[in-house]
C-alpha cells in the first residue's frame, strides 16, 4: 500500500480504504478509486 501511495501522491490510508471496500463510505471520488485499481491491475501484469 505505501508505495502505490507514494506513486499516486495519496495517503496509505485513503488507499487503505480503497483495497479495503470503504471508499465509498468515506467519500472517496470515483477517479480515484479506479485510478487505485488500475495501478494495482498494472503491477500484477
């Protein structure tokens, strides 16, 4: 998690929330959650 925070300039904890199902209750944009799953996609190719 630390370095697709440091990648994506985002705090380990709102990737955290993303990974973990929580995005939407935190309120977390749409754009970001998908720009988090892309990157992870990504590094799993």
């Amino acid at each position: 998690m630390a370095d697709i925070a440091k990648k994506l300039k985002i705090s380990k904890t709102t990737v955290s929330f993303i990974l973990n199902g929580k995005a939407k209750e935190k309120r977390i944009s749409d754009e970001l959650i998908d720009k988090v799953f892309k990157h992870v996609k990504k590094d799993r190719l």
